[in-house]
C-alpha cells in the first residue's frame, strides 16, 4: 500500500504523492486548485501517474476524496487504479465518493453520488453539501478532481466557467484541494483556468516519449516514466538538460 506522507505536518503544504515532483513543487499549497493539462495522445493511464497518487496519498490518511471523473474514467477504473496502489475495495468504497450525473448508467453503490445535470447551481449546491459531510465526518480537509471535460459536456462552457471561478474560491476557504483535469480538445479554456488556479501542469507527448513541465510555476522540461519500484505505479520523472 501507498505510505502515508502527510505524518505530523501543519498541512500548509500537502505531499503530491510523488517524490519527484515534491522535489520540484515542494508539494501543494492548502486551499490550492490545480489544473493537470493533458495534452493530445497522452493516454489515461499516463496521465492517472500524476492524479492517482495525489488521491491515493489522502486515502493512505483517512481523509476523503470526491471525483467527477473526466471522459474515458469510469467507477471500475477508478477501483483497479486504487486497489494497484494497494487498496482494498472497502477502503475505496470508504473514502471515494464518485459523482455521476442522471443520464449515465452507473454501479449503484453507496460511494456514488448521483446528480441530475439539469442544473449547475443546483448541483454545485449538492456538491457542496456533500463536501461539507465529508469534511464534518473525517475532520480533515477533502481532495476534489474534476473532469473539466465532463463538466462541460453535462452543463456548457459558460456555466463551467462560472462555477469553477466560485469553486476555486470555495476550495481556498475550505483548505481542501481540487485538481483540474483538462483534456486537449478544451484548450481554448487554459487561458481561464489558467488565471484563477495557483498550480499549472502540463503533460504532453512528443517523438513517443511522455515529457511534463510546470506553467505555474514555471519549470524545466522533465522526462516521465512509469516506475513501480514501491510496488505500485509511480511516475519517475527525469530533467532534460
């Protein structure tokens, strides 16, 4: 299993779960939003090397995690990805909770959380009910990731942009963290998120190889690769020079 690194910190800075990039950022900001840009044929599993550990690390902690998964991502990926990490089924039930919205067939299982994607605010309020349940019965700040894409499907590009400026700001209030995921084809949105987020990361492709960089804050090119030297998949992220 993922080994719990939060230990007995203030949580003013909170460990991404991987190593490396802990060396690079110095891990997150409490209240911090972070946007994971996801450039074209980078492939799902590729990109989970960076979200999954994040979320596995509050896992490893006791502390919860509420997904609105991007497009591709669905509850049996979810669970394949936490229990490679070494989680047990009850312990993913226990602290994901998954949100799908009412057209979608999904598990029912108690760890979904169903909307009805008619309307933004009406959901968001529902969303934030629920993060505040979370929060109340753990103790502990709560770690969102959300699927742009998704969002924007489900609600519009104007409704999206509107609710995630209030999100960031909800999420800096509350000391939890949200990690941004948006995909390639929704590029003409990274100018705005791009404003309102404290963290920017990018992953791309180039010539087969799988390279990241930070944009806020600015960063050299680094090398990733997947490494499962701990036992479970862990990028290894390499500087180009």
């Amino acid at each position: 299993m993922l080994d719990a690194s939060f230990g007995g910190q203030s949580w003013e800075r909170v460990p991404t779960g991987i190593e490396d990039l802990d060396r690079i950022l110095g891990g997150y900001d409490r209240g911090s939003t972070i946007l994971l840009e996801i450039g074209e044929n980078v492939s799902v599993p590729q990109y989970m090397l960076f979200l999954g550990p994040a979320v596995w690390n509050f896992i490893a902690n006791a502390r919860m995690c509420v997904s609105i998964p991007s497009s591709g991502v669905d509850y049996k990926l979810l669970k394949e990805n936490a229990e490679s990490a070494g989680f047990r089924e009850e312990e993913f039930k226990r602290f994901n909770r998954i949100c799908v919205f009412g057209s979608l067939k999904t598990p029912q299982e108690l760890n979904v959380v169903e909307f009805e994607g008619k309307s933004i605010e009406e959901d968001y309020k529902k969303l934030l009910r629920l993060v505040k349940e979370l929060m109340d019965e753990a103790g502990q700040p709560v770690i969102h990731s959300t699927g742009v894409d998704t969002l924007v499907a489900v609600y519009g590009k104007d409704s999206v942009e509107r609710i995630l400026n209030l999100s960031a700001t909800k999420v800096r209030e509350d000391g939890n963290l949200n990690i941004l995921i948006l995909k390639s084809g929704y590029a003409y949105l990274t100018p705005i998120l791009g404003s309102l987020v404290d963290f920017h990361l990018k992953i791309v492709r180039r010539r087969g190889s799988l390279l990241f960089y930070g944009v806020k804050p600015r960063t050299g090119l680094y090398l990733t690769e997947m490494g499962i030297s701990k036992g479970y998949p862990l990028p290894k992220i390499t500087p180009i020079l």
